[in-house]
C-alpha cells in the first residue's frame, strides 16, 4: 500500500477573483512579466475587463489623467497600451 503525498498548493488553483485582486496590485513591468508564466495568467490578464479595472485604479491610484475617451470605448489592446505610458 502506497502512500500519496497532498498535493503542494499552487496559485493557479486559487479562484480567478483572488488571482486578479493580486494582479492589479502589481506595477505594468510585473504584470507583462507574469503574463509570460502560463496560460491561466495569460488568459487573465488578456482580458478587456482586467486592463479596464487596471488602468482605472492607476489613474485612481496615481492621480493620473484618464484615457481621452471613455474608458469603455478602448480594447484591451489600447488598454494595455496606455497603462504602459
């Protein structure tokens, strides 16, 4: 009779809400890094609603001047982009 060992946990068994609340606490040079790790983070962070609640809380965080447009109206893309500046 073998005995299995637990598992060890690991952060891509966390529910998607908690691993994109620690994500939006990472600055941008993180967040591209950590998009290179695996496909969970990647499809996280790739998503138009997470730039959108990214680059909100940066110009909440950072006192910084919004988009020119509505927020709503960028992709993820412009998103991540504008986060980059």
């Amino acid at each position: 009779m073998t005995t299995r060992l637990p598992e060890k946990p690991c952060i891509t068994s966390l529910p998607i809400e908690i691993i994109w609340r620690i994500f939006m606490q990472l600055d941008y040079p993180s967040l591209l890094a950590i998009k290179q790790i695996c496909k969970v983070f990647h499809s996280i962070t790739n998503t138009r609603q997470f730039w959108h609640d990214y680059v909100k809380k940066l110009c909440e965080d950072y006192e910084m001047t919004p988009p020119k447009e509505e927020i709503e109206e960028y992709n993820e893309m412009e998103l991540e982009r504008w986060a980059l500046q």
